[in-house]
C-alpha cells in the first residue's frame, strides 16, 4: 500500500477524489446520487422487494451508497 507526499500531507495512493483504486484499477467509483427504494410496477413481489432493501440497506450502511 503506498503513501505519496504532495508537498504538505502524505497521501494514500489508493484513495483519490474519483474513488478507491486497487492495483491501479479502480474498484470503487465516486459516490452517486442516492438509490430510491423498489416500488411500484405490475407485480407487486414482497420477497423481492424485501431483499432488494436489505441489500441496498447493507450498501448504504457501510457508505457504498448515497442514504
């Protein structure tokens, strides 16, 4: 994991404004805009909708995404 110096603070080389890189690829993007809850739509699917909340819960939980 490499630090660089900009000349006043050390950096982490893997953490930069348009988000997290590893290897040099980025694998986190910068946050978007928030991801509405599922509603609507012809079938109304509980179980779905239920585990689609859960995940987006996790995600935004742990700051992958916008509240």
């Amino acid at each position: 994991h490499a630090m660089r110096h900009d000349g006043e603070n050390w950096r982490d080389a893997a953490v930069r404004e348009d988000g997290f890189y590893v290897g040099g690829q980025r694998v986190v993007g910068a946050r978007a805009g928030a991801i509405a809850d599922p509603s609507a739509g012809a079938t109304v699917d509980a179980e779905a909708r239920s585990a689609l909340a859960a995940i987006l819960g996790v995600l935004r939980t742990h700051g992958l995404i916008a509240l």
